[in-house]
C-alpha cells in the first residue's frame, strides 16, 4: 500500500514506541482531533502524540487506504496497553502542499 508521504512519515513514527513525534509531517497550523479533543498547532500535536504514546504504548499498522472527497482515509489496526487493543481505528487526513492539515481520529 502506498501511503501519502506526510501519511507514512505519521505512521513510521507510531510504530516506533520511544520514537520522535513526527510534527514536520504536520502543517504549522494543523489540528488533531482524538478522543473528544482537538490539538492544534505542532507544539500541541507533538504534547499529544507524546502523551498518547506513554499512556498507551500503542503501535498502528495501516491495512486499507481509500480517498473520500478529499480526505486520505487510513484504516489501521491499533495495538498497545489500552482495554480494547487490537482496536481497528480510522485515521482521516486532510494533506495540504505534503503537509497533514487535519486528522480526525475515530472507531
């Protein structure tokens, strides 16, 4: 599966548990919408992505790819020290000149 580039730069930093937040594959202005909360801004995604990553050392992998009136829609499976891992979750990325302007991340 080929993913976007700023798609895949997310993805490979989730499969690393101490890796660094990949807030370049960001737009400066980019938010993130997950778990009944919004991020915006690169200092808020990478606090988030931080934080996500400690509580519970989670990993994704990405298994299907579909576009959808201009989003980049991710299905991946999510595993990690959370109560219902394996979840499957639906990554939606809204690009922007290879940069990622939105995600919304949901069941």
């Amino acid at each position: 599966m080929k993913l976007p580039a700023p798609v895949q730069a997310f993805f490979d930093a989730d499969k690393d548990p101490h890796g660094a937040p990949p807030v370049d594959a960001f737009a400066p202005d980019a938010i993130v919408r997950d778990e009944a909360k919004t991020h915006a801004g690169r200092a808020a995604i990478e606090t988030w992505f931080r934080q996500a990553k400690e509580e519970n050392q989670h990993s994704s992998e990405p298994l299907e790819l579909s576009e959808d009136g201009g989003f980049t829609i991710v299905r991946a499976e999510v595993t990690g020290q959370f109560p219902s891992s394996p979840a499957m979750l639906t990554f939606k990325f809204k690009l922007d000149e290879d940069q990622i302007k939105e995600l919304e991340i949901t069941v």
